[in-house]
C-alpha cells in the first residue's frame, strides 16, 4: 500500500523559510566583518522567523522538523557563543566558533528552504480570505489603543517612524493571532450560526495548515520588526498578548469557564503596553492604568455581546455567563462591571490629564445609562445598543488620552 505524498508548505511558509535563510545569512555576514548592531539587528529578525519555521512544521509539516530545529538550535548557540566573544576580549577561537555555529545554522535553514518546495500541492485559497483571517475590525480598535499608549508614554507626539514601526508591528501580531483563532476555533464556528460557518478555514476555503503557517508568519515577523526597530520589550510584550490570546484564552479558558472573557481580557489590554514600553523602554503607572481600563470594558462590551447570541453559544457548548448563569445575572454583572469601569477611568485621570479625564466623565455617564437601561428593560435591542456604544465609548477614551498631552 502506497503512503499519501506528503503535502507542499504554502507560500507563506516559504516565504517565511526563505526570510529566516536570508536573514541567518546576514547574521553569518555582519559576524565576518565585525559590524555589531547589524549583526545583532539581524539576529534579532532571524530568530523569530527560524521559531515560526520550526513551529510550523512541528504542526503541519513534520519532514521540515529536523533541519529547522537545527537551525534554530544552531543560531541560539551562536548566540550563546557571542557572549564568549565579548567575555574573553574577541579571541580568535571565540570569534571562529561563533562564526562556524552562525554558519552551521545558514546550512540547515538553507535546506529547510529548499524542503519547504517539495511535495503534493495544497490549494492557498482566495487572498481576501487571508484579510479576513486578520479580523481587520478588531485590528483597528487594538491599534487605536496601542497607538493611545504611545502618546501616553512619549507625553506628546511620538516621532512618525516610530509610530508607523508600532503599528505595523502591533497590526502583525493582531493579525497572527486572530488567524490562529480562526484554525482553533474552526470546528464551533460551524455550530455558530450562519455568520461564523462562513469563515474562511470553517467553510473550508483556506485549508488549515495554510490559515497556522500565515497566523505564525505574521506572529514572527511581529516580533522581528518590533525587536529591530524599536526594542525587545516592546516585542516581547506583543508576543506575550499574541501567546496569552491564543494559547490561554482560545486554547483553554473559552471552552471550561464562564470567566473566560474576564481572565482572557488581559490578552486585549496589552496593547496599550507594547505601545507605551516603544515610547519609554519600560512600563509605568499610566500603562497600568491603560490596561485596566481595556481588561475592565472587555466583561461588559462581550457580555452584551453574548446576550444577543445566547443561542449561538449554548449550540457550541461554550459557557459563556449568559449560557452558564443565564440572562439576568449577566445584566447584573454588566451593570456591575460599567460602575466598575466608569469610576476607575475617573480614578486614572489623575495619571491621564483634565482632557482624558473629562471625556472620561461624559462618556461614561451614557455609558451607565445603557447599562442601567440594559438591567430594566432586559431586551436584545438595549443589548446591542451598550455593545455598539461600548466600541465607540473605548475609542473616545484612548483618543483623549493621546490627545491630552498634546494640548496641556
């Protein structure tokens, strides 16, 4: 009996392979000629794109596993063996075993690239599909508030290089994630309803391991922009919302607790600090505010939500609160949660300035009426109306805190 060919990597993959070959080339080339921050610049890029490779065909394409974990294994010791360069003062041993492991590393990434080309093609699918994969909606209102803790943390205008890197940076690793959702979440997007069936990996136009190689490669090449171009903090913080997103919110707290979206909020409130950590290099009390004001608006804007898709969810078998706890407990958590939120947006203008703290105090204020309207007239229509204005409502807070130290 004759086994199934094994399947081609799609482009992204290869795209991402090639990358990593090229980027470990520039690694091996800037050790040569002693050029430091290029050559660490460049080991920064290769890095990430060498764990997506490896990632990926640890998922989908196990013939690629060992020469991609050899090349990453290799990189990683090149990197170690860095330290012994600046430790024993560039002795030429030293400096000889961190170019022959940089090497080594370009060699077994070459041979992934060109493995990457053989086997039974698979088809990629429509390109608007992969636009969808990125919830581009979603993507917007993660950026503006990223982009809103830039401002925060450069107390004014960041500089446009800098908040062009943030978003492009911060928009990739949005986009990695919310693909990723797509391939996890694709067998309760067909019990969803009509809405959710159509998704591009649920319906089946974008096969699975097309949608986890294009999810990783933007997570990868996230990381590789906002390590090079601004600081490793700021990457490593949005790959933490990307792993936190995907891993322990869609992975494990969706599908076993009712407190998914409470818990999981945190995943949606760290751009505000990838966006104030490439301003200042660190964190500070105002990016702590930033992010409680997100993790706080997360429970009242799904709830709202998962009151008009009850039905969807209980078909799904995901325990959100108005399926667990039904639908008046979720009105009263609502209405809970937006006191909660309202005061503490109050609270943080004290970090934040008059101008946020005043636009803090009107939109909030309608913000309570939608929620006490929600808890009297328990009707889908006060329902969609707090989960439409909760979207405005977070845009207009985070504008203002940008704006603020514009103006005062």
């Amino acid at each position: 009996m004759r086994s199934e060919p094994a399947i081609t990597p799609g482009p992204v993959l290869r795209l991402t392979a090639a990358a990593a070959a090229v980027a470990t080339g520039a690694v091996v080339v800037s050790a040569a000629v002693e050029l430091g921050h290029t050559h660490w610049g460049a080991a920064l890029v290769a890095l990430p794109l060498l764990v997506a490779v490896l990632v990926t065909a640890r998922a989908a394409y196990p013939r690629l596993v060992p020469s991609a974990a050899a090349a990453l294994v290799l990189l990683l010791a090149a990197i170690a063996s860095g330290g012994v360069v600046a430790v024993s003062g560039d002795a030429g041993w030293a400096v000889g075993l961190h170019v022959l492991l940089a090497g080594s590393s370009l060699g077994a990434a070459l041979v992934t690239c060109a493995a990457s080309l053989r086997g039974a093609p698979v088809p990629f699918g429509p390109w608007r599909d992969y636009v969808t994969l990125t919830k581009p909606t979603i993507m917007i209102l993660l950026l503006l508030t990223g982009a809103g803790g830039m401002f925060v943390g450069a107390a004014g205008w960041p500089g446009a290089v800098e908040l062009a890197a943030l978003l492009a940076g911060l928009g990739l690793a949005c986009g990695g994630a919310s693909a990723l959702n797509h391939v996890m979440d694709a067998d309760i997007d067909r019990l969803m309803g009509e809405r959710t069936r159509r998704r591009p990996v649920a319906s089946g136009r974008v096969p699975p391991p097309r949608a986890l190689e294009f999810g990783i490669a933007l997570s990868a090449v996230s990381f590789a922009l906002l390590a090079s171009t601004l600081n490793v903090f700021t990457a490593a913080l949005a790959l933490l919302g990307n792993l936190f997103y995907v891993v322990v919110y869609t992975g494990w707290l969706k599908r076993s607790t009712d407190q998914n979206i409470v818990i999981g909020g945190a995943a949606g409130a760290i751009p505000p600090l990838v966006g104030y950590a490439a301003a200042t290099g660190d964190l500070g009390w105002p990016a702590l505010a930033l992010f409680g004001i997100v993790f706080l608006w997360t429970p009242p804007h799904f709830w709202a939500l998962a009151l008009m898709i009850k039905e969807h969810y209980a078909k799904a078998g995901v325990p959100m609160l108005p399926v667990s706890r039904g639908d008046r407990e979720t009105r009263r958590q609502i209405l809970l949660y937006s006191v909660v939120l309202v005061a503490f947006t109050l609270a943080a203008g004290l970090l934040l300035g008059p101008v946020y703290t005043a636009a803090a105090g009107l939109v909030g204020a309608w913000l309570l009426l939608l929620a006490w309207r929600l808890r009297r007239e328990q009707t889908r229509h006060s329902a969609a109306a707090l989960f439409h204005y909760s979207l405005a409502y977070l845009a207009v807070l985070f504008v203002a805190a940008a704006i603020d130290p514009l103006v005062t």
